[in-house]
C-alpha cells in the first residue's frame, strides 16, 4: 500500500483481519439485543441531567485550567503547527513519502483529533489558529471578538459545519490527488477565508457552529469524562452526561450522517469491487467515488430518517424525532472512528512526527497491536459504540415518550443500530 493509498484511506488489510463474521455478528446482534431489553426493565425513568451533572474539580484546578498562560500557549502551539505544515506545503516535495504535511492533515490532525477530543475536551477551541488570527485581528481593531456587524441566524444551526466536513472528506477520499500540495494548500487557504469572513461579520460565535473542525472537536469532547457545566463549572462526569447535553440545533443531524457516512464510504472505498468500478466506470474515477460518497452519507441519513418517522407511528407525537435522537449517533460514529483509523494513527503517526521533525522519512513500522488484537479492538469498538447509542436513545426515549409508549417507541431506533452495527462489522470482516 503506497503513501497515497495510505493516507487517504486508512491503513491496514481490513478486508483479511482474522475474525469469525459469525461470532462477530452474533455477538454484535446480542449485545445491542440484551441492553435493548434490560434497559427496558431497569431504566424506566430518564437518569441523564445533561450540563448540568457533574462533579466539579477542585479550585486551582479550575484556576489553571482558565490561566492566560496555558490558553495562549495553546493557542501559540496551534499557530506554529500550522505554520510548519503551510512551509513544508510551500516548499516541500510534492510527494508523500518525503512531506510530511499531508500526513499532518489526514493523521495527526483528522484522527488526532479524535483522541484528543474525548480525552481532554474540545481542545480545537484552543489550538484552531484561524480563532487565534481572528482574535489578533480583532485585538488591532479594538473590537470585541465575540461581536461582529450581523447576527447568526439561528436556523444556521451546524448545517455549514456539515458543508465543510463533506468537503473535507471528499478531498481525503474522492479527489484525484488527495496528498497533492497544491489540492491541499488551495483547499486550506479557501477553507481559512471562508471562516474568517464568517467570524468577521457574525463574530468568534461563528466557529462554535460554522467551522467544520471545531463542532468536530466540540461533539467528540460530549463523550469526554472532562467538561463544563451550564454554571461555567469545570467537572468529571459520565461521559453519557455529557451526551445528554448536545445542542439539538438544525443541521446536527447533517454532521452525524458525514461522519457515519464518509467513514463507512473510507471502509468501502479500498474493496477490490469498488476498486474495479472506478477504474472501469464510463463516468471517471473521480466523479464515480464523488457520487459513492455522496450516495453512502446520503443512505445513512435516509435510514435515520424513516426510524426517525416510525418514532413518531409507534409512539405519537415527538417533538422535532429528528433532533431529539441525533445525539445517539455520536458514540456510533466514534466506534466507527476508532475501529477505521487506530491502525493509521499508531503507524503512519510516529512517522509524520518524525519527517516533520526533520528526520529522513522512515517506512511505517507496524501498529502495537498484533492482527488479532486489531481485530478485538476494531469489533469492540463498534460494538461498544452501538451500546452506548442505544442507552442514549433510550434515556432520551423514556424523557419524551409516554411512559406505556417508552420501550415500543425505541424498536425504529433499535433497528436502524442494529442494521448499522450488521454493516460496521461486515466492513471489517468482509
């Protein structure tokens, strides 16, 4: 698998990994089916407070967390990172093996952020640098940040953050030249206008919902034991608490269905079959895996959307069905993250430092894990992922529903994880 292949699609031989597809599924299918049902008997009442649980950490903990010092050496950090990647864009080899800028993009910045995220919080917050030149820019002007000329309209909501992670995840997976450096840098320059003309007329609130990257760190951070209450408490907490108390603005079901969508696309993409397709396809290459991508996020909003309406059929009315459950996919969507791109992060990680560190390009060495525990690991995920998603349909299900509706109610949504969890583990075990 060479450079390009690599970073654009992951790595790792998912199509051979040594796992039993029966025990896989059946597993899969009994796990999901036994919390369904014993969620039922023993969880008749909503248990999940949202920003307002937590337990909060103590004051000079909170202190530190809040000095000037560590957030503007977060944000100096972001800033440097950036402008190493943007040098060895400018200036680098076009080619990927030697510049370690597209393996900064899709490794340590796209899956790092992940870890990152449901370790510490939404640290893009800190590190975004096009914050950090919006606040510059504001700071000269003697302007506060937080304001700007127009109000973002509410019905916004996340629906240009979906934009721009479907754009992203189309350069990474469907483009022609995924690691190209001019793709790339013409890619990061429009993508950094877009923003900063956007927090210049709304203001820095523009990055909470609008920057594709930033809601990407803020959702996976709902899943981190760290967080902030509604009272600007800094607390440990349930990572299921936190999850409670995701925004159910317009567009959030959008940013759910990119990322189950593209990353289901990314697990497809590298099969023999589709392989053939591109390359035999009347239509080019480039528009065939344009419209599989397209077509795959498309197919899985569709899905939520027709559980999502059968809701409403087996337990009567819902207040806006579509939003109420999105929060769910989340813990689905990081299974499916982890499972796809653990492999590319522990390998093709290490390396991206060192290149970018200026040492001689080394070849890839292999992953901590042995193909058996990558397989453990990769299944367990997705798994523990569906898991997760059905205790959160439920408690949400058990709030809104009427209480002799609660569990009939849920059967659409255990169905749609179901079908999900069936397709997750046929990737990896196919």
């Amino acid at each position: 698998m060479n450079a390009l292949t690599s970073l654009a699609h992951g790595v790792g031989a998912r199509h051979d990994l040594p796992v039993s597809a029966f025990h896989a599924y059946a597993g899969a299918f009994a796990a999901l089916l036994v919390s369904f049902l014993a969620l039922g008997l023993l969880w008749p009442a909503p248990r999940f407070r949202g920003d307002r649980a937590g337990r909060p950490l103590p004051v000079p903990v909170q202190r530190a967390a809040q000095a000037r010092v560590l957030r503007g050496a977060a944000r100096g950090l972001g800033l440097a990172a950036a402008a190493v990647m943007l040098l060895h864009l400018l200036l680098g080899p076009d080619d990927a093996d030697r510049n370690p800028a597209p393996a900064m993009v899709y490794v340590l910045f796209w899956v790092g952020l992940v870890p990152a995220s449901l370790l510490f919080g939404p640290v893009w917050r800190l590190l975004n640098p096009l914050r950090t030149l919006h606040a510059l820019g504001c700071r000269t002007a003697r302007r506060d940040p937080r304001r700007g000329s127009a109000r973002l309209p509410r019905q916004l909501g996340y629906w240009p953050a979906a934009a721009g992670l479907l754009a992203f995840t189309w350069l990474e997976l469907a483009s022609p030249s995924p690691t190209s450096r001019t793709a790339l840098l013409l890619f990061l320059l429009a993508y950094a206008a877009v923003q900063l003309t956007g927090a210049a007329i709304f203001g820095s609130h523009w990055f909470d919902r609008c920057d594709a990257f930033d809601v990407y760190s803020a959702l996976l951070a709902r899943l981190a034991p760290l967080g902030r209450r509604a009272d600007g408490q800094l607390v440990l907490r349930s990572p299921l608490q936190g999850l409670d108390g995701t925004p159910q603005a317009p567009g959030l079901v959008a940013v759910m269905c990119v990322l189950l969508g593209s990353t289901a696309y990314d697990g497809v993409s590298d099969a023999p079959a589709w392989i053939a397709m591109l390359q035999t396809s009347p239509l080019g290459p480039t528009t065939t895996a344009s419209l599989g991508l397209v077509g795959t996020v498309v197919a899985i909003a569709a899905l939520y959307g027709v559980c999502a309406g059968a809701v409403r059929l087996t337990a009567g009315p819902v207040p806006q069905p579509l939003s109420a459950f999105a929060h769910s996919l989340l813990p689905i969507a990081v299974g499916y993250l982890v499972a796809h791109y653990f492999s590319l992060f522990t390998t093709e990680g290490p390396r991206a430092v060192m290149t970018a560190a200026g040492h001689r390009p080394v070849a890839a060495r292999d992953g901590p894990l042995g193909p058996d525990g990558l397989a453990t690991l990769q299944v367990t995920a997705v798994v523990t992922g569906h898991v997760l998603g059905v205790v959160a349909a439920h408690d949400r299900s058990v709030r809104l529903l009427p209480p002799d509706r609660a569990v009939a109610g849920q059967i659409p949504l255990l169905a749609l994880m179901m079908g999900y969890t069936l397709g997750g583990i046929g990737l990896l075990v196919a």
